[in-house]
C-alpha cells in the first residue's frame, strides 16, 4: 500500500491579481502557489494558514475549500486546494521562493510548476478573473 501524504495550495486574490510563487527549489520549480505538508496534530485548515504564514507573511481567514488534486506516484500526495480574498499583513517572500503579485494575463510570463495548469483551472473556477488566464499551450 502507497504512504499518502497530505497537502495544501491556497490561492490568494484581490481585484484582478493572483498571488504566486516564483518557487526556486529543485523539487518543484516554477510558478505555483503558496503551501506545504500537514504538521502532526493540524487540521488541513490549520496547515493551510500556518504554510501561508509562513511563505508569505500574510494571515489569511475565510478560507473557501474549492477542492482537491492528487498526484499519484511511489507516494500519493493529495493537496486540498483553497482559496481566499482576506488577508492582512506585510508581504515578504521566503526560502521557498520570491511572491508576486500578478494580473492573470501575466502568469505566462513565468516557468510554471508541474500541474500548476490543472490547479489553477479549480482554483480560479468562477472568480472574476477566470477568463483572463491564459494556460500555456499543451
């Protein structure tokens, strides 16, 4: 039987910007979105705030749970995916990678992430800003 390992990815929008990750670490390099692993004892909510925290410097609130995306290699790992507009807090980056605030017709501009695609598409579903993303061509 194959470890599942459990993960989150929040999205974080205001007016027409998405906030990205331009993540530099050679495990997963590319453009994606702030998160990380479930610590012992957290709930997948509790994970999600405290990897945006860290990542970002923003607390975030209101989280909406918009779905989930599941990579199945040697190990499974399942990324609940969430997405919010309330924040408050100083922008930074981190050892992860530089944040960018960015409009979606940008998000070509960057290398993305393996999947970033296929997260991005549940994520923006039915956001005001879902038919200016542009993907890159498959």
């Amino acid at each position: 039987m194959k470890r599942v390992i459990l993960t989150n990815m929040c999205l974080l929008y205001k007016k027409d910007r998405l906030l990205v990750q331009i993540r530099e670490k050679g495990d997963w390099p590319g453009l994606t979105l702030p998160g990380g692993h479930l610590e012992a004892g957290e709930n997948e909510i509790e994970a999600c705030k405290r990897e945006v925290l860290e990542e970002t410097g923003l607390e975030v609130t209101n989280l909406e749970e918009v779905g989930e995306f599941i990579w199945d290699w040697d190990e499974i790992h399942r990324a609940k995916l969430f997405r919010t507009s309330s924040f408050k807090g100083n922008l930074r980056s981190s050892a992860e990678g530089k944040m960018l605030w960015l409009k979606a017709d940008e998000l070509t501009n960057y290398p993305w992430s393996n999947d970033f695609d296929k997260i991005l598409k549940i994520l923006a579903k039915g956001l005001s800003f879902e038919e200016k993303i542009r993907y890159p061509k498959d």
